[in-house]
C-alpha cells in the first residue's frame, strides 16, 4: 500500500494543494495526516481539492498540538465522517 503522509499544514493551502496534487500523481492509497490542521477552513480546503483533483482515499488524521479552532474542527470532522464525500475519514 503506497502511503501519502503530511503534516503541519498550518493553513498553508497553497502547500497542502501541492501535496495533494502529488498524492494524485504517485497514486496513493491512503493519506495520513500527522496533525496540526490549526483552523477548520483547511480541512474544508483539503476535502474540496481533494474533490477537484479526483483523490478520493482513505484519510486518518489527528488534530494535533496547534488546536486552533478546535470545536469548530471537531464538527467538521463528524461532518466530513458521516458523509464521505471526497474522502474516507477515518
């Protein structure tokens, strides 16, 4: 199983779009992220472009240290879990 592992994304989208369009192009099965999302919009970014550029993989995620916004990233996770759009949350 080929693994795509990030992490610290810091709301750095312009990064996190690059790793995706890379975890595409080496045909990941899987995508790990480590931690630090820090604001919800991102993980909303991640599952869009995810959408956009066909990457639909699994993808187990921790929060991580940097919280941010963190009630508001624990809906967006129950959210993303219970509908599957783009991605498989784990």
């Amino acid at each position: 199983m080929k693994l795509g592992i990030i992490s610290d994304t810091h709301d750095r989208l312009e990064s996190l779009a690059k790793a995706i369009e890379i975890f595409k192009k080496e045909k990941v099965e899987m995508i790990v992220h480590c931690g630090d999302w820090v604001s919800p919009f991102t993980i909303e970014f991640f599952d869009k472009y995810c959408q956009k550029v066909g990457l639909k993989v699994p993808v187990r995620s921790l929060i991580g240290n940097n919280k941010g916004d963190l009630e508001r990233m624990i809906k967006i996770f129950s959210f993303l879990l219970s509908h599957q759009n783009c991605t498989t949350w784990f």
